[in-house]
C-alpha cells in the first residue's frame, strides 16, 4: 500500500507538470524549464557500519527515479522512488521515497539533500520501519559526490546504521546506468526472494 501511494503520487505530480508546465529532460538552468526527471543512479562504499545483526554490507548500487519541480532559480523540489541493491554475502534489496531539495550554487555546482523512508529491505521483510538520508554534491547533474545514511530497524531488538560514500550519475548517464541497474536490480530482488 506504501509504496503504491508513492508511486501515485509521483504520477499524479508527473501528470499535473506536463500540463501545466514546460518539462525539460534534464534542467539546464536557460530559465524555461519548470520541473524535469531524476535519473541518478549511485554506487556507493560503506565506511562507517553499526549493527545489532549480521548484515554488514561491502558494495550498494541505487538507482533513484523521480520528478523536480523548478521553485526559482536557486532551488527545486520533488518527490522519487529509490531502489537499492546491496551485497553482504548474498544480494539484498531497498525499496523506499525519498523528497529531493536541490540548491543550485552557480550554474555548475548543485547540493541535493534527501530524506526518505525504506519502505522494505528484503532479509526483514516483516515489521521493517527504515529512515535513510542522502547528501550530494553535484557537478551540471551530471556526476556528483554523495554519502548517505541508512538507519533500518531490523527486528524489535535490533537496528543497522550504515554511513557510505559513493559516485551519483544523473542526467543521462544515470539513465544508462538506471536502465542496466533495473534489470540487475530486477534479477538480485526475485534472487533474495527466493533464498
């Protein structure tokens, strides 16, 4: 139910900036683009693990697929499914929203932070309630510097904080890289649902 009413109301978002605004594939700050896609897609390290559990990560690739919304010359707005694929032995799945800010420090550097819920985490898939949190700092939206925090109660006695580091692609390089990591993504999900 979660993660169907994200995905309306990313849709219903999507539906309402076509028609009443001019939509751009990526944002080039020439003034007349009033919202345009995310595409990031981010390969990221962990440097800093705290775990109550067994689930200690070593490589997560994220694609996040959104819609930003041109408030004025500085910042955007906007809400984005995240998908995330990560290793620590096998290869597990995050499913979450986040809600984007972008502020726009000149018309080549950009700082995006995003808040959002992992709505689940495929080795808890019972009684998961997840917070994660993600800092970027982002060269024309087309590759960027983002570290995230992920804070997942794992069951009732237990809880995972994982701080990582890594390279984000937007623009159209995350779209290639969206559309290769769907389908692995796609192949790890229904792996880690099976084992």
């Amino acid at each position: 139910m979660k993660i169907s009413s994200g995905v309306f109301s990313i849709v219903l978002l999507f539906i309402v900036s076509m028609v009443s605004a001019e939509v751009c594939i990526r944002y080039d700050r020439s003034g007349t683009c009033t919202s345009y896609p995310i595409t990031d897609f981010c390969f990221g390290l962990p440097v800093s693990q705290s775990s109550d559990t067994n689930i200690i990560r070593d490589l997560d690739m994220t694609t996040n697929l959104g819609w930003m919304f041109v408030l004025n010359e500085s910042f955007d707005l906007g809400p984005s499914l995240f998908f995330s694929a990560y290793r620590n032995g096998g290869w597990h799945s995050q499913l979450g929203i986040r809600a984007n800010l972008r502020y726009h420090l000149d018309n080549e550097f950009n700082l995006d932070l995003s808040p959002g819920l992992i709505l689940t985490d495929s080795p808890f898939p019972d009684g998961f309630v997840g917070y994660t949190v993600e800092f970027c700092v982002g060269w024309k939206d087309w590759v960027g510097l983002a570290t995230r925090l992920d804070f997942v109660d794992t069951f009732d006695s237990g809880h995972d904080q994982v701080l990582q580091i890594g390279l984000r692609f937007g623009s159209y390089g995350g779209m290639g890289l969206t559309a290769a990591g769907a389908i692995g993504g796609g192949i790890a999900y229904m792996k880690s649902r099976m084992d």
